[in-house]
C-alpha cells in the first residue's frame, strides 16, 4: 500500500525512500507480468499431459508445492493488484507476508531440483526441458 513517505532521519534515508517509491511502477508491471506469464503457463499445462509423478512421498509432495506455487503467484498478485489499485492496507500486508513465504516456496522448489540433480541423480532437470 502506498502512503505517505515516513520522514527520513537521515539524507541517506531520503534517498532511499524515493528510490523506493520511483521503483512501485517496475514492481506492478512486473507483477502483471509475471501474472500474465503464469495464466499462459496454466492454460499451456491443461492442453498437456503432465509428466508422469512418482510414487510415494516424494511425487505427492512435488504435485502439492507446484499447486502451492501456481495458486501463490495468483494470490500474492491478486492482494498486490487490490492493494496498489484499490488503496486497501489489508491486502498490502497479506501481499508483504504472503510474497515472501512465496519466495521461501520458491527456495525449497530449487534446493529440491538441486538435490534430485546432484544427490538422486535421476534426471528430473533433463525432464522439465520441452522436447
């Protein structure tokens, strides 16, 4: 949500925050961006079968972080869209919070990929490229 510059303590503080406040448009077109990415990334996924999951575990936790990761993208740009274009606080704050527990999701997404890579060994990195 955008309010009013607190008052700096500082000259290096007023910089800051106008650098912070002059980055709010790349923040929203980027988000769209990535929104509108993620719409066609869905669309594209229903006209494809998905790979085949693996058994157990580890295929039910790899179904439920890429749903995770999907329905994240949409939330945190959602709260992002009714906060900047709506004025409503509350959705700031649920965009705050739920933008950096995406970016966690986003963190233990890769560490998996790395660990399929460089401990299991089974190819799953060569899996995700289109053939």
């Amino acid at each position: 949500v955008i309010d009013e510059p607190r008052r700096p303590k500082t000259a290096g503080a007023a910089e800051a925050a106008a650098a912070a406040q002059a980055a709010i448009p790349l923040h929203v077109w980027v988000g769209l961006a990535i929104l509108a990415l993620v719409a066609v990334r869905l669309v594209l996924r229903r006209r494809a079968a998905p790979a085949p999951v693996e058994p157990g575990l580890q295929g039910t936790l790899a179904v439920w972080v890429h749903r995770l990761l999907y329905l994240g993208v949409v939330v945190v740009a959602a709260s992002g869209i009714a906060a900047f274009f709506g004025g409503l606080r509350e959705a700031g704050e649920m965009h705050e919070l739920l933008g950096n527990v995406l970016f966690a999701l986003v963190g233990l997404h890769i560490l998996a990929a790395i660990y399929h890579q460089l401990v299991l060994k089974d190819g799953l990195i060569r899996r995700m490229i289109p053939h």
